[in-house]
C-alpha cells in the first residue's frame, strides 16, 4: 500500500515576506524529514503563498482555500492507495507511520490520527461521488474552515470515518501544542491564527465552540457568515478583475478546480 502526503501551508505574515517564507522553510524541512522517515511521497499544498520547495513537488492555487477544498485537492492529486493531508505546522511520529500502515493494510476507507481531524487519511477516490451541492459548499472560502468541513466529513462517517488513537484527549490538553502520540504540532513561538489573520470565520466569534448549537443558532449563522461573505468575495473579484482580462485565467496546477469553476464554463459556453 502505497501513502502520499500533502502538507498544506496558507499565508502565515502576509504583510512581512521575508518573515513568512522563513516560517514556511522552517516547517518545510521538519515535514520532509518526516516524511523520508516514514518511506512516503510528499507535496506541498501553497495556498495563497509561494515559496522554494527545492526538489519537492508542489501544488499552487493563487487564492487561500478552505480546509474541506484541500481534502478534495488531495483526493484528485493522489499518486497512491491512500492521501494523507496535514498542516504544515504538524508532522508525523515514527509511531505515527506504524499506525498509519497497520490500517491501511486493513482496508479502512478514512480514518484520523487523532479526534480533531488535522491529520486525516483517505482511499484514493473517495471524494468521487460526493454531490455536486457539497463540492460547491467546499469551494465557498468565504465559509471559513468548518461549514464545508463539517458537512464533507458528514461523507467521511458514512464511509466508517474514526479516529486510530484513544489517547488525544489526555495528551492533548494543552492547546497550544495539539498533537498525540502519533503526531505533533511544531507553532513557532509567534505562530498566528490563520483563521483570523486572514479573517475567515470560526464558530467561536459567533459565541459557541464547535458545532455545538441549536439548529436554528446553526442556521441564523449560517446566513450570516454567506452575508458577510458574499461581500468580501465580489471585493476580491472586483480586485482581480483586471488581472484576469489582462493575463488570462490564474492558472492552477490542480487537476480538481471546484464546483464553481465548473458552473462559471458552462455560463461562458
């Protein structure tokens, strides 16, 4: 059985380069020794940010993305039997491959290394049949990380979606520093929050954690977060509009575009 690893990396300073390619360079080589570590192939996801991956692959869109569009970027780029996707600022334990393999060799369609999925493992392909609405609903960045998410991974528990450790909660505890016995988080000491550096919405500036509400709370900031949003989207649209008609379309390395892209070719035809 063969894995693939992705390791996603997003703006980290976006108004100091020179700070936010060093923090990049600095994840990148405890990820490649990782990932040599474990026998297992390596690309990096930039979202929104570009720098020297030097002899590893790499997948570029010019526009952040949201986590739930990168589980679906991983699918579509898979060179193996299975993908993992991790952030940059996490790498895998020597037990962590160990445990990795043993389900693998089992035949587990999805699993997790820990009940926050940062480290999630899938079978290639498993995306290919998830309806067009909930593609469409990944592709929306202006969703933030977890509406999208949450119902992708509504797919992944119909497919036997878990998590391979019993231990995350008691290792766990610090939250500063996620991670168990099969993986870690490597936060530089100055590491932001990307969620709202970049402003994307997280349900706990809405006054609860997770997605622990009411329906109706959970409709009420729904609409709330697609009206803020829509703002910043055609604020952003409006700001690249000229490089479009002038330069063509922005070109991705990505074999998966989106939803959206899709709706956007056949309005064109």
């Amino acid at each position: 059985m063969k894995l693939h690893c992705f390791v996603c990396a997003s703006p980290l300073f976006p108004d100091d380069l020179v700070r936010d390619q060093k923090a990049h360079t600095h994840y990148l080589e405890k990820n490649v020794a990782s990932a040599e570590a474990g026998g297992v192939e390596l690309t990096v996801i930039q979202n929104g940010c570009s720098f020297s991956t030097k002899s590893v692959h790499r997948i570029q869109n010019p526009l952040v993305k949201s986590l739930a569009y990168n589980w679906l970027v991983c699918d579509a780029n898979c060179q193996g039997d299975y993908w993992l996707f991790l952030p940059e600022d996490c790498y895998v334990k020597p037990k962590g491959w160990q445990e990795i393999h043993r389900h693998m060799e089992k035949g587990k369609a999805c699993f997790a290394l820990s009940r926050d999925p940062k480290a999630l493992v899938g079978q290639r392909g498993i995306f290919q049949e998830v309806p067009k609405d909930i593609l469409a609903l990944c592709d929306m960045n202006f969703l933030g990380k977890e509406i999208g998410c949450v119902v992708l991974r509504g797919e992944l528990d119909q497919k036997g979606f878990h998590s391979i450790t019993k231990k995350w909660e008691k290792l766990s505890k610090n939250s500063d520093c996620w991670g168990n016995e099969l993986y870690q988080t490597m936060n530089l000491p100055d590491h932001p929050d990307i969620n709202r550096s970049l402003q994307l919405p997280i349900f706990q500036d809405y006054g609860f954690d997770g997605w622990k509400a009411t329906t109706t709370e959970l409709e009420a900031t729904f609409m709330d977060i697609v009206a803020r949003g829509l703002e910043r989207q055609q604020m952003q649209a409006d700001a690249l509009k000229g490089l479009i008609s002038h330069y063509g379309h922005l070109i991705t390395s990505l074999p998966y575009k989106g939803a959206w892209s899709e709706f956007i070719d056949r309005i064109k035809k």
